[in-house]
C-alpha cells in the first residue's frame, strides 16, 4: 500500500475525470459551446510533458554527478513518455483548433513551440542511438537533454507570452500560456486541477512500467555476458 | 586568461596556414548567394529577411562544424591537459564568433550587392547581423562539440541544432523586421536584451557542460 497509493489515485483521478468531464456543467462562452470540456484533456498533457522532461533533466545531471547506467535509463525513458504526452497534447489541441478556430494547425506560436519541442526530443533519441558506447552515450546524451532543456523553456515559456496568439495568454491577453488568467469556472476548476494530477502521475506510472522493462532487459544482457 | 588567448592565436595560425578553409567557406557563401540570386531575383523584403537569416544558419553549421571535427583525438588529450577543457571551450567560442562575424558581414555585402537593398535603417540592421552571427554561432559551436564527440558529421549538428535555433532565430526576425520600417517600434531593447540573455546561457551551459563532455 504505501508503494502503490499514488497509482489507485492516478485511476480514482481520472475516473473522476472521465465522468465528470462530460456531464458536469459547463459555462456558454463564444464559440467554444461543449468543446470546453478538452480543457480536462488537452490542457493537463502540457503540465504532464513539461513535469516528464524536467524530471527527465534532472536525472541526467545526476547522471553527469555520478554516471550510474540507471540514471541514463531513467533520463531517457523520462523523455519518451514526455513525447508521448506531446504527441497527445497536439492532437487533442488539433482536434479542439479544427472546432473552434476553424483549422487543426494555424500556425499558432504555442503549436509552433510544441512541434518544436517533439523535434529537439526527437533528435534526442537519435543522438544517443547513434552511439554505442554505453559510457560515453549517457553522457553526451545528457549533456545534449540539459542543454536541450534550457533552450525549450525560453521558447515555450517565454517567447508565447510576446506574440500575439489564439491561445489564451498571449500579448495583451491576461494569463499565462495555458489558462486565461482567474477566468476559470468554478465548477470547471474542480475536475481541472484533478485532471493534471492524475495525468501527471498515468505518465510517471507509464513511464515507471517502462523503467522496469528495460531494467530487465539490461540485467538479462549484462547475465548473458 | 593567457591560455585562452594561446588557443585563440593557435585556431588563428592554423587558419592563416590553412587558407584554403577560410576561403572555401568564403565560396559557399558567395556561391549559395549567387544560386539564390539565380532563383529570386530580387525579392520584398519579408522573404529578403527570411532568406537572410536562413543562408545564416546553413553558413554557421558549415563555418561552425569543422572547429571541434579537425581536432584528432591525440591533439584534444594534449590540449586537454595543458589548458583544461574550460579555457578551451571558450576559446572555441570567441573564435568561432569572430569568425561568423566576418561572414556574415560578408553574406550582407552580398545580399546587397545581389538581392537588392530594402533595409531602411542600414546601421541598426548591421547591428543585428553581427549580433545574431555571434548568437548562432555560440548554440552551433556546443553541438558541434556534441556532435564531435557522437562521431557524427554535420548532419547530426543540423538535426540537432535546427530545433534547437529557432528562440535565437524568431527573435532576430523580430528585431531586423524593425530594420525594415522607418518607424522603430517600443520593446524593441526588451528583445535584444532577451537575446543577450539567451547568448549568455549558452556560453554559461557550455563552459559547465564541456568538461563533462570531454572527460573519459
């Protein structure tokens, strides 16, 4: 019990979610009418990513303190599970822009950013796959995910705030990159902040599944030699 | 401080000794020019803007790639204990960005002298230029560090820094677009001082990170 809580939260969170999401009562605002309710999907995935890729960073620069092979692992699966949240969270948006907006892609300086950031933890992936070095690939692979890191902060936090955007909080607009400010219907807030939660803790179980398997995997190798 | 400017003159020597990569890159600079020319003619100055910055970027990686890449392994041991891998990286930075510097003046003349001239404010725009040929070179000379130590060519450097460019390049965008007009815009010193700020990240992460990289 006290090792698995988090993951009966994570299930009890996003039922809740789930059922929720759809029935509750919604506010009428312009155009958006029932596509509001992708706030509870597409919204949580960017929480969900940017906690995914820090925690991913982290490891790394534990791994350049002390290169334990352990701590590549984490970093790098970390990183795969932050673009599957990515990958999700263009979709889902795709879907909400073509209802909304009018087109799923309209070059919108957040969708911009989120392509941006698929491609610079793409060429994470192949980096680190194009060396076989196990030593050496753990460090330049981290050395590339923490530089990587910085630079994808400024570009998704920082940079959206200047320009003018669909999305709420861009220039001229209250709130930051994701919400509009303390607009945020009450009754929408109660199923919001579970939905990043317990998205946020499916993606550490996916990606802690994962660990495990290549954990396996390796002590399997490294038993074979 | 001394060593760093050792290894400054060291890059320098060798490049007045091996002309023949200063002036190749001198001809990829004026040849994809002189093809661009063939190609548009003389263009507005929306897509004058973004094709200057573009023929940038694919000049940095080209100018950028070889400083870590003609390095044998034996020559970076030997550096590396005699200057440490701190002084070292920096010198490769300031080198590269003075080198870039040169270039892309050069790339301006040229877009000039070829594509026509619809910059309105000559001395803010070469401002710019300069800033932005250091800001590229800097993010381009760390991977090209990284990508050396991958065993990768400049390919790798290209997927790795691409992405990895584009803060730098929509904020240059933004301020040459205000070279444009007659009218200089407001917040225009917010975003040079954003760019500032970025540079002097990259060479804060690069002199933390490039011992690591190099360490075996």
């Amino acid at each position: 019990m006290r090792q698995y809580w988090w993951k009966i939260v994570s299930i009890a969170l996003l039922v809740f979610v789930f059922i929720a999401g759809f029935f509750i009562r919604v506010p009428d605002i312009g155009n958006l009418q029932q596509t509001i309710r992708n706030l509870f999907f597409h919204v949580p995935m960017w929480p969900g990513q940017f906690t995914l890729i820090s925690v991913s960073m982290v490891y790394s620069v534990l791994f350049l303190r002390k290169p334990v092979i352990r701590y590549d692992i984490y970093a790098n699966e970390f990183a795969r599970t932050g673009i599957v949240f990515g990958i999700l969270g263009l979709v889902t948006g795709a879907i909400w822009a073509n209802y909304t907006w009018g087109a799923p892609w309209n070059n919108d300086p957040k969708q911009l950013g989120a392509a941006i950031a698929l491609l610079i933890y793409l060429a994470y992936f192949v980096l680190r796959n194009s060396m076989t070095d196990i030593d050496k690939r753990g460090r330049v692979a981290a050395v590339y995910n923490i530089f990587a890191y910085c630079m994808y902060v400024p570009l998704t936090y920082v940079l959206p705030r200047m320009t003018e955007s669909l999305h709420p909080g861009g220039k001229g607009v209250e709130g930051n990159p994701g919400l509009g400010g303390g607009d945020l219907d009450p009754t929408m807030r109660i199923v919001f902040w579970p939905a990043v939660i317990g998205w946020i803790l499916l993606g550490v179980w996916i990606t802690s599944l994962r660990i495990r398997l290549r954990l396996i995997e390796e002590k399997k190798l490294t038993v074979v030699r | 401080m001394s060593k760093i400017i050792t290894l400054i003159r060291k890059d320098l020597l060798l490049e007045i000794r091996q002309q023949y990569t200063f002036y190749g890159i001198l001809l990829y600079v004026a040849s994809t020019i002189f093809v661009l020319y063939l190609a548009m003619g003389q263009p507005e100055e929306k897509v004058w803007n973004g094709l200057f910055w573009m023929i940038q970027l694919f000049i940095c990686v080209n100018a950028v790639a070889k400083s870590f890449l003609q390095e044998s392994r034996g020559r970076m041991l030997y550096f590396y204990s005699i200057a440490g891998a701190r002084d070292f990286v920096v010198s490769k930075l300031l080198f590269n960005a003075a080198l870039m510097l040169v270039m892309s003046i050069v790339s301006l003349l040229l877009f000039q002298l070829l594509l026509g001239n619809p910059v309105q404010n000559p001395f803010l725009f070469s401002g710019i230029v300069c800033l932005g040929g250091c800001s590229l070179s800097l993010v381009f000379t760390f991977l090209a560090a990284i990508a050396a130590r991958a065993q990768q060519n400049a390919a790798m450097m290209a997927i790795m820094g691409f992405p990895l460019i584009v803060p730098q390049v929509l904020l240059l965008m933004r301020i040459s677009n205000a070279a444009f007009s007659d009218v200089i815009q407001g917040g225009l010193s917010q975003i040079i001082l954003l760019l500032v700020a970025l540079d002097i990240l990259v060479v804060v992460l690069a002199t933390i990170l490039f011992p690591f990289l190099w360490k075996d």
